[in-house]
C-alpha cells in the first residue's frame, strides 16, 4: 500500500521563536513530536471475497513545525516495530532535525524506540491522550469517508465512560447467544411493564425471526412495528423516535469506536460485528445512549437472555437479574397486536379457508379423542399468529406426537432452514404413518378429496418449497411431481411451482408436457410461463410472441414487476383478482426467478412490453 500522504493543517501555526536570552526571558520551547501506531480512519478491502479491514501505518506529528509523517499502511498481519521507524524517518526528514521529545501512549513503544541511535538523547514521554495525533486522526477520517453517514461515537454522549459500554457489551453477548428469535417473531411483542426510564421503550420487539438482522426495537406505540413491517418505516419515523439495539459491521461505526471495542478488549457478538445502541428520530436524527439508558439495555439484554421458553409461554414474566449496576427486576407481558381485516374490506367476512376442513375432520368416527382434539389445537395454531402458534402446536404434539399439521406449525416457525427442513421431513413421515400404505393405494388419483389427507399434503408441499429455497431442487421437484400424482386435480396449485422449477433444470419437454396437461388453467402465472418456455425452446418467433401478448393482455401488472417499472411488492396480497395489481403481488414470487434466470428472457419482455404499451 501506498505511503500516508503527509498532512498540514488549514491554519499553519508559525513557527515559535528562539528568545530565551542572558537575564532570563520566556523560556525556549522544546522540539516536540507525538508517535503512534494507529489503525487508520478507513477500510479496505483487498479481494471481494475477503472481509474488509483497517490498514495499520505509524504516525508521527511535530507539534513544533505541525507536520506529519507517516510509514507505508500494512495489513494488520504484516505490523512490525519498523513502521515507527519508518514514521520517525519520513519526519525527520522533512523538518531537516530530531526532536528533542517524543510523546507516545503506548508504553511498549519506548522499548522500541529505545533501540534507534537517532533517539540518543532524545526524551520519551508517555501521555495516555495525544491531542495533536487524535486531532490529525479526525481530519483525516473526515477528507478519507467524506460521504460516510455513520452513527456518533458511543463515548460523543456525556458521562459515557468505557466501564458503561462494557456492562453493555457483555449484556449484548449473552443476548445473542441466547438466541431469542427462535421463539419470538416478528409478530411478538412484548410490553416492559416495569420498570421504564422513558415512554419510547414501553415496548418492544425481538429481531432475528427472519434471519437477516437481530437485536431489539424499541417503540411507544405497539402498533408502530405493524407499520413498519408494510414497508412504512420511512413514513412513520417521521413523526415517532425508535430506539435499535442491534449489531454493526465495524466498518458502519466511527473508528473511534471501533477503536475502543478492540483496544479495551470489548465483547462482540456474532463473531466480529459490535453491539450498538441508536436512537433513529424525525428529520433522520441520529443518538446514542446516555449512560442510564445503558443501564436500562443491560438489563434487558441480560433479562431476556435468561428467559425461559416456559416464561414466553405463560405471556407474562419477571426476571430478577444481576447488572453491573446491581440487582433488577423486569416485568414483560406478550401483547397482542394483530390487525384483522378492516370490516370494510371485501374479504372481511369470508370464513376461513380451513372451516370446512375442520368440520369434516371432526365428524371422522374413527378419530380418537387424543387425535381429535390435538387437530384441533394445530387448526388453531395454523389460525393463530405470534408466539401462541408454537404454544398450541407443541400441546397438540403432547396430546398426539404423529400430528403432522402441528410439526409444519414448529417447522414454519423455525429460523433455521436446516433445522425447518427436518421439521417439515418428520412432518410428512408423520402423516404417512397416520394414513398408512393402504390408504394411500386405494385413493392415489384423488387424494385431496379426502380431508383427512390435508395436513400431510400441506407440509409435503411446505417441505418442497424448503427444500428448494435451499438449492435442493432435485429433492424439491420429485416431491411437486409425488404431490400431482396423488392428486391430479392440484388443488394447491402445485403445477405453478414446478412448471418455473423444471424449466430452471432445462426440462423443458416435461414443462411443456405439464403446461399442455393443465393447458385450461388461466392465471397470470400460467400465461406468463407459456410465453417463456415458448421463447426458450423456440427464440423469439411467431408464437412466443403470441403468448406473451396474451400474458400481457391477463394481468399487466406483472409485466410492470417484470420489467422493473414497479418494485417488487413486500409481501403477496392476501387474497387476488384474476387480473388486478393483487393477483400479481401473489404470483410475481414464483415468476422472478425463473425469469431472471433464463438467458436473454428479461431483455425480450422488456423489448415487447415497450411495443404493446405504446
């Protein structure tokens, strides 16, 4: 890497005189430099596999001539004591003479200048802060990450000291090693009854269910993480505060304050990433936290760390914890805050898609009472939402172990997809057993006419779609092709699933065979996959052209997804009209990617799409 380029102030001082005279006078200043071996203010990143990283460089500045020289800027493998040799040379040279001091905060520092020659005689002083180098250090982390928005360093809050951010570290550390997300979800949240230093974290929800990002949210308003959640956190934080508890590359924090973390030897979590507490408010103002709001996050990091999976289940707790500022205790209560359809909603009032299944099923003479009414636990568990879902699905397994619907419900809550896949696999072991050989020989063909075979098809399909998110698509396909042998008819609309998935493995005659099989289906999703396997198997002829202007002409919209003029939706619609804006929602997901993946497919659907709206 390159030499550090050296650096003067705006505001050159001038240089002091020389007036120290017989009789006395002010006395002559001394020839003063600072030294360290810092991190620089930036990361790179060699190769883009490799994790990024902040170069070491020794730096040395002369408080006399305000001046800076600086070494090469290594890889932290490759620091040695000569990059302060280096610094000390490259100054030296530039301001013609030696200093007469030299002040460092590294106490092995001195045993490493100690070894110069050029040093003889030269006065090492240890200072614990060099104003002009950490000076130097903010004006050059700001000309070298001009556009970097990063959060304020956690000690820019008054009264912050490292002893506080420890607590906070530790606290963090055992929170995700807990892993609370994998029995709180999105859908969770959790009221702090007691105690509650401010009204913005009266509530609170548990990151990490969808696996992307972790740590807690913190609102007033239990409502606000339903509006977020539809894509409106932009909009709603225009006008509320929220506080995040979450973990941060690095690279997003000040360097200050990654610093410290390394320096003082701090807890990370999640292998390399730093826990950080944020308040986001109106006008995208930025905080972080006092040193009693710190205290207030220690104790709710370490609470719910140590809560059991019994407490959540009750929906009401208390932890009595330790915290480095003494004993505490917190009250927490599951509030329940699913918003049903709006009574105004034309869908309002439809009853629920598994009523008449559970009516049938309860009217089964042979079912015992144990199966029934574990069924109907994982019915409601199935209708249920949050925490109470795994609840009602694990006393229906106490009732009866083989009840396939109340597997799905733990493997459908599962965060990870190992974990989900082999949920779902004892799922559908589950209800081979509870059917039995016999049965499914003697009713192959028309299988979902009997309701007593809807809970293994529905985890059997749910097992499909795992196995294929995971790039298992061989495994994926054979149980699509299990799922329409059983039963032809495809009342879980399995074919829109593996007509795309076939087509991805190049099967192209057996896509072509099941779209001709099914060649009375109308949806967007059918008329949209026509015109791509008519366009691979046969380019951009006569008939492709035919089939993706009768696609466009059924449902637009997804066209408009297709080609980037709308952006993907956050979640499918609940319910769809054939050829409304909803019906693409639903359906663009198993579109996307068999598009996106085909050669040359979303270069023509743009190209025609630009003809047929003209």
């Amino acid at each position: 890497m390159g030499r550090v380029v050296l650096f003067q102030n705006k505001k050159k001082k001038k240089k002091a005189k020389r007036t120290q005279g017989p009789g006395g006078g002010s006395p002559q200043p001394r020839n003063t430099w600072q030294l360290a071996v810092i991190r620089m203010p930036i990361w790179v990143q060699d190769q883009e596999d490799e994790p990024p990283y902040r170069p070491w460089s020794a730096l040395a500045i002369s408080l006399t001539h305000d001046l800076v020289g600086g070494s090469d800027s290594v890889h932290p493998d490759d620091r040695t004591p000569e990059l302060a040799f280096e610094a000390l040379h490259n100054l030296a040279e530039t301001c013609g003479e030696w200093p007469e001091v030299i002040e460092i905060r590294d106490p092995d520092l001195g045993t490493t200048l100690e070894s110069m020659p050029e040093l003889s005689g030269v006065e090492i002083t240890y200072r614990p802060t060099l104003a002009g180098l950490n000076g130097m250090m903010d004006r050059m982390g700001g000309a070298l990450n001009p556009e970097e928005r990063t959060p304020p360093s956690a000690t820019s809050v008054p009264g912050v000291t490292v002893d506080h951010l420890r607590a906070f570290a530790l606290a963090a550390a055992r929170f995700f090693a807990a892993e609370p997300w994998t029995e709180l979800g999105n859908e969770d949240v959790i009221r702090i009854d007691s105690p509650v230093p401010d009204p913005n974290f009266r509530h609170l929800m548990v990151m990490g269910n969808g696996g992307e990002e972790f740590g807690i949210l913190f609102l007033e308003d239990p409502n606000g993480f339903s509006l977020m959640g539809d894509g409106l956190a932009e909009e709603f934080l225009q006008n509320t505060v929220l506080w995040s508890l979450s973990s941060w590359e690095p690279s997003h924090i000040d360097y200050r304050e990654h610093d410290m973390w390394e320096d003082q030897g701090l807890s990370f979590v999640q292998e390399d990433l730093i826990p950080a507490a944020v308040q986001y408010g109106p006008r995208r103002r930025i905080r972080r936290a006092s040193p009693k709001y710190l205290a207030f996050f220690e104790a709710v990091l370490t609470a719910l760390a140590e809560t059991t999976v019994e407490e959540m289940d009750a929906g009401s707790w208390q932890r009595s914890i330790t915290t480095s500022t003494g004993p505490n205790s917190i009250a927490f209560s599951l509030v329940d805050c699913q918003r049903d359809l709006d009574e105004d909603d034309e869908f309002g009032n439809m009853p629920s898609p598994l009523f008449m299944e559970r009516m049938m099923i309860d009217q089964q003479p042979n079912d015992t009472d144990s199966r029934r009414q574990a069924q109907e636990l994982a019915y409601e568990a199935m209708e249920a939402h949050g925490r109470h879902r795994k609840v009602l699905a694990r006393q229906a397994l106490d009732l009866w172990p083989d009840c396939a619907d109340a597997l799905g419900v733990l493997a459908g809550s599962a965060t990870d997809p190992v974990e989900a896949i082999e949920l779902f696999e004892q799922a559908v072991a589950a209800g081979e057993k509870d059917l039995g050989a016999q049965f499914f020989a003697e009713t192959v063909g028309h299988f979902w006419g009997f309701h007593e075979t809807r809970p293994f098809m529905r985890v059997k399909l749910a097992l499909a779609q795992n196995l294929w998110d995971e790039e298992r698509y061989e495994e994926a396909v054979g149980h699509y092709r299990e799922l329409l042998r059983l039963n032809p008819n495809d009342n879980q609309s399995v074919r829109t699933l593996l007509a795309p998935a076939l087509m991805q493995l190049g099967e192209y005659d057996e896509a072509e065979e099941l779209l001709t099989f099914y060649k009375d289906t109308h949806s967007a999703s059918w008329h949209y996959t026509w015109a791509l396997l008519t366009f691979l198997k046969e380019g951009d002829g006569s008939l492709a052209k035919r089939r993706l202007t009768a696609a466009f002409k059924w449902n637009p919209h997804v066209a408009s997804f297709l080609t980037g003029q709308r952006p993907p939706p956050t979640e499918p619609s609940a319910y769809f009209h054939p050829g409304e804006i909803s019906e693409a929602e639903t359906m663009i997901a198993e579109l996307y990617e068999v598009w996106f993946a085909s050669e040359g497919a979303i270069a023509w659907i743009i190209d025609r799409w630009m003809r047929f709206s003209k």
